[in-house]
C-alpha cells in the first residue's frame, strides 16, 4: 500500500529484519528502539530501515496487531528518513 501511494519515497530505500537489535549500538545513534530503526544514506549505500523480529513479536497478541505494528514502524521510519510527519505519508498512522 505504502510502494503505490508513495513509490518516489520506497524505491531508493532498502528494506531489512533482524531477529533483534544490536546490544552494542554505535556512538552516533541517537537513540535507541527495540522495534526498528532507520539508517540514512551515505557513501553510496542506500537508505535502510530495519525492522527487529522478536520485539515485534513480543508486542503482538494477534497477527493484526503484528501488522499494524509493522505499518507504524516502517511509517515512523520513512517519516523520520524524509523529515516528513508519519501523518502526511500514512494518515492511519498510530490509530
């Protein structure tokens, strides 16, 4: 649904899970998030947002909770790589 509505903003980035996040973050991480985390493009890698398996998981009571949670994941990410509000790209955000 995101690729159709928004096929400028999906194509260039790179879409990956892991089963969860890195014990160990880096220096330059701002924060931390158990559920996904985005990484801007640099050095001619591209735009990445992981999305991190068992927090997911452990959040989750059914398999619509799963999906909503990763629809607001990946929202908030793309948001927060385009400095867009998650809102303007998806207005079911968050609900």
């Amino acid at each position: 649904r995101l690729n159709d509505a928004w096929p400028e903003l999906i194509r260039p980035l790179q879409f990956a899970v892991e089963d969860v996040p890195p014990s160990d973050p880096a220096p330059w991480e701002p924060r931390r998030c158990n559920s996904s985390q985005c990484f801007a493009a640099s050095h001619g890698i591209p735009a990445r947002v992981v999305l991190y398996r068992m927090p997911i998981q452990s959040r989750s009571r059914t398999k619509l909770d799963m999906q909503l949670i990763i629809r607001d994941e990946l929202v908030g990410r793309i948001g927060e790589l385009y400095g867009r509000r998650p809102e303007e790209i998806d207005p079911d955000w968050g609900l």
